[in-house]
C-alpha cells in the first residue's frame, strides 16, 4: 500500500509542478506581449497613420 501511495503523491506533485510552470511561462508570454509587442505595433500604426496624412496634404497643396 504504502508503494502505491509514494506513487500517487509523485504523480500529484508531477501535475502540480508540470501546471505551476505552464501558467508561469504563460504569464511570462503574455507579460513579454503586453510590454513589448503591442507598444510596438501601436507605434507601427500611429505612424502609418501620419503618413497618409502627410501624404493627403502633401497632394492637397499641390492641386494648384
């Protein structure tokens, strides 16, 4: 009994740890894409965003 016992709480200790560093790596992931990725792409789209406004006043100006 006491074998099957010793078995049962390393299977659950396993579990426990396999999900503890899944969630932990997780939140690293999401951590690094919140700080880092989405700033990022926000920068890329406000700048697009002046250049086609450039772009439509420079064309403007030069309708003569």
């Amino acid at each position: 009994m006491a074998k099957k016992e010793k078995r049962f709480r390393f299977v659950k200790g396993f579990l426990f740890g396999s999900l503890t560093t899944a969630t932990a790596v997780y939140g690293a992931l999401h951590a690094f894409k919140k700080t880092v990725i989405e700033p990022e792409d926000a920068e890329n789209e406000r700048i697009e965003a002046n250049r086609r406004r450039a772009n439509r006043k420079s064309l403007q100006a030069h309708q003569g």
